[in-house]
C-alpha cells in the first residue's frame, strides 16, 4: 500500500531526464567487491541539525486526537480496530463529499497495528496504523457487484466494514444487509474505500476500470478528522461490540 512522496517521485524524474540526454555504454563486464560497513559511527553534525526537528515531531506524534472509550483489535472475520477504521471513512465521505454514501471497507491487510489501547488516542497511534499515503476513493456499485465484493471479503476471511452485516458461510457473504435493510442485487449504492484496494491492491480487479471519484483525501487524515470531531464534541470513540460479520461455518 505504501506510495511515493512527490519528492522522492520528482527526484527519479529528473535522474531518467538526465540519462536519457546523454550517450548510452553498454558496460563488457561486471566485478564486484566488498567492502565493509561501519554501523557504529554517528555523524554528530547530521544529529544536532535534526535534532530540533526530530524533537518537534516527536511532541506532535504526541498529540491526544480522541479519547477511546474502548480498546480496538485487529481480528477476523470481526475486528473492532478495522471497523473504526471503516467508520472514520464512511463518515468524513458523508460530512465532505457524498452525504448518500452507503458503506465503507478497510482491508484487513492494511491496518498495521494489532490493538490500540482504550484512552488517550494519540496522533502516533494513527501514522502507526495507517502508514501509508494511500487515498479515499467513492464508486458507485449495483447491489450485484458489492454482491461479489463481500464474497471476496468472506472469501479473504474478513475485514473491517461499516454500514454493512453479513455472515460468511463457504467463504461466500450471505444474509447481507445495508442499513439494516437486505441488500438489494438491483439497487445502486456508493462505496468507499481505499485507492489500493479499488486499484486492485487485495487481489480485486473488478473496480479498477469502473468511474470513480478520486478525492485526494488522506485515509490518514479521514482518521484524524473524525478524531477532531469526537473529540470537540467531548464523546469518546466507542466500537459497538455488535458484530457486523459473524462466521456462520
């Protein structure tokens, strides 16, 4: 899921720009050598220059974003730590892009901490479990085509969702409902998700040509945001302990 910086993307262009302009060799042979590393040393110059820098970013990693009122988990088929994730993109793709938006998907794969601790939620925890620049995308869908998503959801064991529950049976989704309605295999619903995800990034290609809108929205900062809002309400972030996936084998 990780993607380039523009930085480290501009500096490769420019590196290609520059070969490309110059006469091409084609090397006879290769050698090879080896040469020891010291790993020991610290280039106290390159320290004390990062040293204000890295202590300012450390005070900021510390930042407390919300209170949890309880802890999170990483599990399948139900983890309570991927259905907050889920939760934080459905309701930032209500409050700034589509307020229709039906349901919301975090693939179990991506979330890169195991559990996060009730209390003090702080701004580290989230750069922890969500690493990488990845992007909010929405998509329109048939009920027949989130029909086939959710099969390959049971089929991968699981992941985090919101706005739906189903039970896996034979790694297939059954007794599916949105909005606590039965999803409706004619009916159009608006999902979010992640641009890895849509783009194929778990092994689902059916998205990756389908229109889509591309909002340039941090999965982060969706994360972040919905933790500013929890807490300039003065709620804590609570999970439901309801289960939105249930194993039926």
């Amino acid at each position: 899921m990780k993607r380039f910086s523009p930085t480290i993307f501009s500096v490769i262009i420019v590196a290609v720009f520059f070969v490309s302009c110059h006469k091409q060799f084609q090397p006879q042979s290769v050698q090879y050598a080896g040469y020891a590393v010291e790993q020991n040393k610290t280039d106290t110059n390159v320290s004390n220059f990062l040293k204000p820098y890295s202590s300012k970013v450390g005070e900021t990693m510390n930042d407390v974003m919300a209170e949890l009122g309880t802890s999170l988990k990483k599990e399948q088929p139900n983890g309570s730590l991927g259905n907050f994730l889920a939760d934080a993109y459905l309701a930032m793709a209500q409050k700034k892009f589509d307020p229709a938006a039906d349901v919301a998907f975090m693939n179990n794969g991506g979330i890169r901490l195991n559990t996060i601790q009730a209390g003090p939620l702080r701004r580290g925890s989230i750069y922890e479990v969500m690493p990488f620049d990845n992007l909010l995308v929405i998509l329109k869908l048939t009920g027949a085509q989130l029909q086939q998503y959710l099969d390959h959801i049971a089929g991968e064991g699981g992941s985090g969702i919101a706005g739906v529950r189903m039970t896996i049976r034979d790694k297939k989704a059954t007794d599916v409902y949105i909005d606590n309605k039965p999803l409706n295999l004619t009916a159009t619903y608006t999902m979010v998700n992640s641009d890895y995800a849509v783009n194929g990034g778990g092994g689902y290609t059916l998205f990756k040509d389908m229109p889509m809108q591309k909002t340039g929205y941090l999965l982060r900062d969706a994360i972040l945001d919905y933790c500013a809002g929890s807490k300039a309400a003065g709620k804590p972030i609570i999970v439901s302990a309801e289960k939105r996936i249930i194993n039926g084998n």
